[in-house]
C-alpha cells in the first residue's frame, strides 16, 4: 500500500516547499550588506567599547573593500576592511569607512583626548600595515596611524578632543600596490587617554 506523502497531490507540493525553502537558506538573506545606521556600543571597561552588532553597518569608503562576517543567524561577527593598491596616506578630507555612532554613544566619550584600541586579525595572506583612525565631528578630524605587526593585536591611537563626536573612520594602510591589503577587526574600545596610559 503506497503511503499517503507519496500521493501526487501532496508530495509534489511539498516538494516545491522543501526547495524553495533550501534556495532561501542557501542564498543566506541574514548575510546580505546592511545600510549604514549609527550604533549605540556598550559603556564598559571605563570607556565605549564597539563590538558584535556594532560593527554591523559601517559607512563605506570608495577606496576600501569591507565586509561584515555574520553567523548563520545574521549576528555580526567581525568587520573585515582591504584598502585598494596604490592608495597615499589618509588626507584631512578623507572620511575613511565610517562608524556611525548614535547619540547615547557620543554622549558616552570623553570631552578631552582618548585612546582608541582596536583589536584586529591580520588577514592571512595579504596582511594590512597599518591602520589610521579618526574621531570625526564638528571640528576637522586628525588621523593617527599605528603600525600593525602580521599577528593578531591591539593596535592603540592617541586621538585629540573632537566637539560634536558622531563617527570613527577607519583606514587601512599598504605599501603594496598589487592587491588589495586588509585586515579584521573584532573590537573597538574608545576610553579617555589618562585612563589608557
């Protein structure tokens, strides 16, 4: 006797279900790039620290690659920049890959200069050589590079006052001109700079 999932009207529908369904899963709809959005971040460890979710929905730079490493459940994971070959240093006009920050995170940040600590993950074969960071807001942003050796770290900048804090930039740094350089970051910490040294 044939079993009743086997009859025409109820196996070919549900076959369709099951494929639709496995497309969908398949094409990872939780992975898909988000827009840009300010983060709140967490006030923690005596400063702002930016991490997970936080680095979900950066504002792109035309000269740098980033992508956001999600889970299977979309949940960020870590944030991935390569900055293009051939690329000079950051100019005071540059904005870098954005970090919106909400306002209950700008209120969070200290009123004079701050230290900023980025932990990163080289990537494994074309490792970035450093990175340059910004406080942008109200007043002309200054970058502040540091050099990152070809092993997982913190890189650490000491950043001036910026009124009006509303973004950190990001900016990857190569000698190379033949690929793309980058590397991963896993975590941002924000504090006041006495509070780092």
């Amino acid at each position: 006797m044939r079993h009743w999932l086997m009859h025409p009207l109820v196996f070919y529908p549900l076959a369709a279900v099951l494929a639709l369904l496995f497309i969908a899963i398949s094409i990872e709809p939780q992975a898909w790039p988000r827009p840009a959005a300010p983060v709140a971040g967490v006030a923690a460890e005596g400063g702002l620290v930016l991490e997970g979710e936080a680095l979900g929905t950066p504002e792109a730079d035309p000269i740098q690659r980033q992508f956001v490493v999600r889970n299977f459940l979309g949940q960020t994971q870590s944030l991935h920049l390569a900055v293009e070959p051939s690329q000079p240093p950051p100019a005071t006009e540059d904005q870098g890959v954005r970090i919106l920050l909400a306002p209950e995170a700008a209120s969070q940040l200290p009123a004079g200069p701050v230290t900023v600590e980025v932990s990163y993950n080289p990537l494994p074969v074309n490792p970035a050589s450093g990175l340059a960071v910004s406080l942008q807001g109200a007043a002309p942003h200054v970058w502040v590079s540091a050099d990152l050796p070809p092993q997982p770290g913190v890189a650490r900048v000491n950043l001036p006052a910026q009124q009006g804090a509303a973004a950190l930039g990001l900016r990857v740094l190569s000698s190379g001109d033949d690929q793309a350089y980058g590397l991963e970051i896993t975590r941002i910490r924000i504090l006041p700079q006495a509070a780092a040294n």
